[in-house]
C-alpha cells in the first residue's frame, strides 16, 4: 500500500498552509527563501516534494525559473492545474531520494521542504540531502525542513492520549523518541539527528536552523480565531524568536539552512 499517496489524496495541504496556523509556517519559510535568495542573487530555484505548489507558484509569480519535483500523482495533478500561462515553472514526478533527471550544480537553492517527514531511516535521509546537494551550485542554498520529536510527544502522544498506543505498539524509544515506518506516515527527528545528518558532508555549513512554526501549533485554535491585527502581533512575535536555539527542538517544523561550499 502507498500510504503517502493515500494519506495526501484525502488531505487538504492548501487549506492547512491557508489557515492562521499554516500561514506561521509558509510566511516563515518564505522570508528565508527570499533572504537567501537575496544574498546570493539567485534565479533557479528546484523544489523537491513540491506537494500542490504552495511555495513553487508563489516563487514563480515572483520571476524565479522553478522545477518542481513532487512523488505523488494526487498532489501532481493539482499543482498542474494552476499553471496556465506560466512558463518559468517546470513540474516532473520524481523521488527525492534519484534527482538523476537534474545535472549537478544546477540550481542556486534547493527547497526540500516535505520528503524529510516520509524517509524513516538515515540512508534515505542522507541519501535525500546527497541528492539536494548535489545539484545545488557552490555557494548555493539547500533548505531542509524536519517534523521534530517533542511536539509530536507533547501535542499528539500526551495531549490527545495517544501514549499507551505507542507504548503499546513498541513505537517509542526508552529516551522517548518516536519510531516510525511508512504506515505511520511522519518521520519524527531531533535536533541532534539533524546535526549529525549535516555533519555527514564536507562541503555545506549551517548558516542557522529556525522554529519555522514554533509555539503556534500547541495553541492553534487561538491563532486560527485570532483577528488580523492580533495575528499580525503573533506573527512579528513569532519572527523574533524563531532562530532561538533554545527553541528549535520543540517546534512542530524546522527549518535547516545549509550552504554549498
């Protein structure tokens, strides 16, 4: 069974990045996209696990020449059917693990913002970021988003009493880190795994790792109801915390900010 297919088909990522919660995370993880871009002059942007083209049609309305790589045919279709009249947007089904199709240094920032969540061991991880790197230039940009261990520890396993089917279900660590495999969808890291994935290359650095939603989630039905003016407030207290790394392992997304040497 492909669960990753079937879990998108019934799930509405448009609306979840649309929501007051969703536009935490998008907003954030556009402000480093555009502040990389910026710092770098950069013009080719490959998005891998482009999902329904939340962040590649926005990019491409913005004049960057986008390829977007999404695996599932669901979400495929539905970023197709935005692109009428839009001709620096290129759209391909591919696996974030075989980039084979893109020659190396390519592109001047690599987005892999979604396959993360759905490779469940450190191969397919490494294999993922070799592949990203890869057709990145020199002195490029690749961006890496996570799903971190402890919000899911908090809100889903805690919270929403969940606990005794993971313990049950042998789904947790003794240091209580989730332990997943395809059929349970999301692949859960902490912080230090993220470093020890980055450590496995020479050739890119961290310029910094941000809370890309940070608290939101633990109060989403307060940020969802909040007004504008209210959520604009959240959203510029947000921003000034979110590369706090006393902070970062207890957001529900993060985001890795790596440069090409």
């Amino acid at each position: 069974m492909n669960y990753i297919e079937e879990y998108y088909t019934n799930y509405d990522e448009d609306g979840r990045l649309l929501s007051n919660h969703g536009q935490v995370e998008y907003r954030t993880t556009m402000k480093y996209i555009h502040e990389v871009a910026e710092n770098i002059g950069a013009k080719k942007i490959l998005e891998v696990g482009a999902g329904t083209g939340r962040y590649s049609i926005a990019l491409a309305k913005e004049g960057f020449e986008v390829d977007a790589v999404e695996l599932t045919d669901h979400n495929l279709q539905i970023l197709n059917s935005k692109l009428e009249g839009m001709q620096n947007i290129r759209t391909y089904q591919g696996n974030a693990l075989d980039l084979s199709l893109f020659s190396d240094e390519s592109f001047d920032i690599t987005l892999v913002l979604g396959p993360m969540y759905h490779l469940y061991t450190k191969e397919d991880k490494l294999q993922a970021l070799k592949e990203a790197v890869r057709v990145t230039r020199k002195g490029g940009y690749i961006l890496v988003a996570y799903c971190m261990n402890e919000a899911t520890m908090i809100q889903f396993t805690f919270k929403q009493g969940n606990i005794w089917d993971l313990v049950d279900n042998n789904m947790l660590s003794d240091s209580f880190r989730c332990l997943s495999e395809a059929k349970d969808l999301f692949e859960m890291v902490r912080l230090e795994e993220i470093d020890e994935l980055d450590a496995s290359f020479a050739n890119i650095q961290r310029e910094k790792i941000i809370a890309a939603d940070g608290a939101t989630n633990y109060m989403r039905e307060c940020v969802d109801t909040m007004d504008e003016k209210t959520f604009e407030i959240w959203m510029k207290y947000h921003l000034s915390i979110c590369e706090r790394m006393d902070l970062i392992g207890a957001t529900n997304h993060s985001l890795d900010i790596l440069r090409k040497n």
